[in-house]
C-alpha cells in the first residue's frame, strides 16, 4: 500500500481549510442580517411609538376629526376598538374645551421586543392651550406603550399613562 504524498495530505488539509472558511463566513453572513433585521425592527417600534406619541399631543378642536382618525389609524385590537367607541366623547370634549395642543419635544426608549411585540416608553413635553389658559400651560406625558407588529408594520395594542 502506497503512502499519500506531503502534496496531497497538503491538498486535503488545505480543501478543509477553504470549507471551514466557507462555512464560517455563511454563518457570519446570517448572523450579521438578522442583527441588523433586529436593529431595524427596534428602530421601527420605537418610530411607531413615538408618532403615536405626537399624534396624542397634536390635537386641535378645529381639526378634531382628522385629529383622532390619524391617533386611530395607528392603533390595533381592543385598543383600536375602544377608541373607536369612544371618537364622539372625544370629539365632544375638544370642542367643549376648545383645547389645543403641541409637542415640543419627544423621546421613545424600547424596553423589550421580539419577533410580533414590543414594550416601548414615550416621554412627551409640549403646550395645551384652552378657553381658559389662553397662553398655554406646559404639559409633560409618559406613557408605556405594548406595540404589535401587523403585516410588518408597528401598531399600538395598549397604552398606559405611567408617573
């Protein structure tokens, strides 16, 4: 029996190595695009979540429907429906109070998130202004929200005021 060559136990050991690197750099590859799918979907939540934010503290009694159409259209489940229910006694107390707000400055933070759901907080600081506080009073809102992803976009679930 015939002993291999050092060129050929060199070839092998060489086609091994090729394979292993090969192998490696599909796993990185892989490992590398869901980091960044995960990124992405962390950035998404957070956006979602601060919009929603906005669109609660830019309200306008001369606006009011386009006003909570835009607040509904970024929501889902009970939250959406019980919303929904309640448009009219919203509508209702805006132009009572003829209330007007804005938002000067906003911050979201994810607190945890997987594939379908995520805990975001919302820190909000702007003016209300009203028959009453003509000049506006400063208004600061934190929220948490629990966000669902829906054909792979973000929607608010549930929402909480938090101190």
């Amino acid at each position: 029996m015939r002993r291999p060559s050092w060129t050929s136990v060199l070839l092998v050991g060489l086609s091994v190595l090729v394979v292993g690197l090969a192998v490696a750099t599909g796993w990185l590859g892989v490992v590398t695009a869901q980091k960044k799918d995960d990124a992405d979907q962390r950035a998404k939540a957070a956006q979602a979540a601060r919009q929603m934010g906005v669109n609660l503290m830019t309200l306008d009694s001369a606006n009011a429907q386009r006003d909570i159409d835009r607040i509904v259209a970024g929501t889902t489940g009970n939250l959406k429906n019980k919303l929904g229910t309640q448009t009219k006694v919203l509508l209702d107390q805006l132009a009572k109070t003829g209330a007007k707000s804005s938002v000067s400055q906003v911050e979201a933070g994810v607190v945890s998130i997987d594939d379908d759901s995520a805990e975001v907080m919302v820190s909000l600081n702007g003016t209300v202004t009203n028959a009453k506080v003509k000049d506006g009073a400063p208004r600061a809102y934190r929220y948490v929200m629990d966000l669902t992803r829906v054909k792979n976009r973000w929607l608010v679930s549930d929402m909480e005021m938090v101190p």
